[in-house]
C-alpha cells in the first residue's frame, strides 16, 4: 500500500507542510534495491532495526557486521546478522513487519528500509515495501560505531545527556514499523523524571516516525556509547506536543535493556 498514512498526513497538515511532503510522496513507491540503493546498503557495517521482541514490546537494536552483510536484490533484502545473545531483538519471531536505517556516518549518509521479516534463519529476511534515503542533517561524520558483543552500562542518565545521536522506532498498527536517527548538539535529549523529551527539528516533512506516534504511541528508543560500544534500549509510549506549528517529542519509558 503506497502514499502516506492517515497518521503522516495528518500530522503534515499540523506542520503546515502538506504540499511539501506531496511532493516526496514517489519515494513510497515499491524499491529496487538491485541499484544504488542496494550498493549503499552493501558498504555499510551498522543498521539499526525495529521490531516486536519474543515479548511483545517495541525495541530498537544495531546490527554490527562487516560490509557486505547487507545484500538486496529487487525488493528483497539479506542481513546476514541478528542482533547479539542478550539483546531484547536477540530471538526476533519472523511475520512482522519491521523497520531497518542504514547509516554512513561518515559521509553523512542514511537510508530507510522498511518491510516484513519473512525469516531468521542465522540471518534476516525481509521483503522490502519502502527503501529511500535521508537528508544528511545532524549526522556527526566522526562517529563510527565498535564491533564486538555489548558493553555494561555504568550511568544510563549520563548517556542519555551527553548524547548528540539516537535511533528512534516506532510502528504503525496496519502500515509497518520504522527506524529512523535522531542527531543534535549533545544534551538535546532531556531528562524530565521519567520522560524523555526533544524538540522536533526540521527535516523532509514526510514525518514517517512522528506520523506513526500519532496513529500509535508504542515507541523504542536507542542510545549508542559510539567510543566503548555500550548500548541502552528504551520500550514505550512517546506523544507529540505542539506550540503551535512547534514540537516536541515526550517519551515514557515502560521498559529497559
């Protein structure tokens, strides 16, 4: 199913962005990643999925591997890797929809991939309905994320505040999941108790994330410690507040990994 969502337009109309995002609307046509598309993806060694874990939740995780791990053809895409023993994605059921960004941080370069996880065999399978790429804003070139099993976290609150990038999931009930990277000066994540909150910055108006947090407010998010490989995963609801054509995203952590 093409076009954006009830959630995207809607929240488009709020933006007063309607006809801009009209405008991208070919991007949503079905991919060929047997192009460019799938050469980017080929060169790259981290993605970051979204999908449902073994216990229902929402979760986000990096998928760390060699170039080459990434494999499309046509419509389909090979992830020759699953995320690591201990991860809330570790034993991911296959039939779901999931949500993949593949990111250059170097050449500031990311790339959506949205679809169905037909099989995890060793491996991801995923019949792609949605592959387009993103503006390069607020991708730090420096960053370049370690290899290897997960780091222990020693202070979560610390990560989370002096952080300039994350990765933030969520899902719409009919039309799919979605990853997507959230970068800024660090500290534009804000501590509120229990919440989460950061301003929503510009960017290529389709507002395919914020656009599923409107129909649906399950949400993870994903902190990355880029020098010692640590990583905090967040499960909960986010909602959307608005000064006017303004935003803020405000996140509520149910769970943590």
């Amino acid at each position: 199913m093409g076009g954006f969502h009830s959630g995207e337009l809607a929240v488009q109309e709020r933006a007063g962005v309607r006809q801009l995002a009209q405008r991208l609307s070919p991007m949503l046509a079905p991919p060929d990643l047997s192009g460019g598309a799938g050469r980017f993806l080929a060169g790259r060694d981290l993605a970051v999925i979204t999908a449902r874990g073994q216990d229902g939740r929402l979760w986000t995780s990096p998928l760390v591997a060699r170039p080459g791990f990434l494999t499309g053809y046509n419509a389909s895409l090979h992830v020759n890797a699953v995320p690591h023993e201990g991860d809330p994605l570790h034993d991911l059921p296959a039939g779901q929809q999931v949500g993949m960004v593949a990111i250059d941080f170097a050449a500031r370069r990311r790339m959506r991939v949205n679809g169905h996880l037909t099989r995890v065999d060793g491996g991801l399978h995923i019949e792609v309905e949605q592959a387009f790429g993103n503006c390069p804003q607020h991708i730090n070139p420096a960053h370049r994320f370690p290899a290897g099993p997960p780091r222990s976290i020693t202070d979560r609150s610390a990560l989370i505040a002096r952080a300039d990038t994350f990765f933030l999931g969520t899902i719409h009930p009919f039309r799919g999941a979605d990853a997507s990277h959230r970068g800024g000066p660090a500290g534009f994540v804000h501590l509120d108790g229990d919440d989460l909150w950061w301003d929503d910055v510009p960017g290529n108006n389709m507002f395919n994330s914020l656009g599923n947090i409107a129909a649906n407010d399950e949400a993870a998010l994903l902190f990355l410690d880029f020098e010692t490989g640590a990583r905090l995963h967040l499960s909960g609801r986010a909602r959307i507040e608005w000064t006017g054509t303004d935003r803020r995203v405000r996140f509520t952590t149910e769970a943590r990994a």
